[in-house]
C-alpha cells in the first residue's frame, strides 16, 4: 500500500503541475496579438490538456484504491473528496477553455486568467491541511 501512496502523490503533483501551468498559457494567449504566437500557444494548450486529463483518471483510480484498502472515514475526507470533486470539475472547465482559444472565441481578459490561475493554488492547501491535519 504505501507503493500505492507514494505512486498517488507523484500523480497528484504531476496533475496539480498541469492544472498550474495551463491558465497560465491562458494569460499568456490572452495577452498575444502575433499569430505566430497565437498558433504556438493553442498548440501547448492542447497538448497539455491531453496530457494531463489521464493523469487526472490515474489520480482518481489511485485515490479509490487507497481509500478502500485504508478504509480512510471522517469529516475531513468528506471535505476533501469534495474539494477534488471541484477541482475535477476546474479540469473540465479548462478543457472547454482550451477549446474557446483553439476556435479564437475567448471572451475574457488576461486579469481573468490570473485570478483563474489562484484557484488549484487554494485547493491544493486546503487539501494538504485536510490530509495531513485531519481537522474534523
């Protein structure tokens, strides 16, 4: 089991990375006027998102598997399960953003994209204290 925990933890990082550095590419898309520019980034946007949507699933299969050999309880997994509910649901919103930019239909500001950019950031510590400080 702890190959199992150590192997979730490599995913969940490697998936937080991606969930990191796409609105990031956001900003950046947001803000390019060249086309040359433009193309590369709807390039990066879309392989970044292909690549870290498995690694979205292996962090769920991953996560269900602990969860029923640990048999893990209590308010503080209810609470977690959601936040990565949420943050399942970040993941999609980003797909459809990805598509937005592909088709030259974003509607939104670079500004929007920074603040978008802080959302995994929160979640990522309010999972953090719920995992490890388990307070209720």
């Amino acid at each position: 089991m702890l190959w199992l925990k150590a192997f979730h933890i490599v995913v969940v990082v490697s998936w937080f990375a991606g969930l990191f550095y796409l609105p990031r590419l956001f900003v950046n898309h947001a803000m390019a006027t060249e086309p040359a520019e433009i193309a590369r980034l709807k390039l990066m946007e879309g392989k970044l998102y292909r690549f870290v949507t498995p690694i979205s699933w292996l962090v769920l299969v991953s996560g269900v598997w602990l969860w029923l050999g640990f048999g893990f309880g209590g308010g503080w997994l209810h609470a977690k399960l959601f936040l990565v509910l949420l943050l399942f649901g970040y993941h999609h919103y980003c797909g459809k953003l990805v598509r937005q930019f592909a088709a030259d239909q974003n509607t939104r500001s670079h500004v929007f994209y920074r603040w978008f950019n802080e959302v995994p950031v929160l979640m990522l510590v309010a999972i953090v204290i719920l995992v490890v400080v388990k307070p209720f």
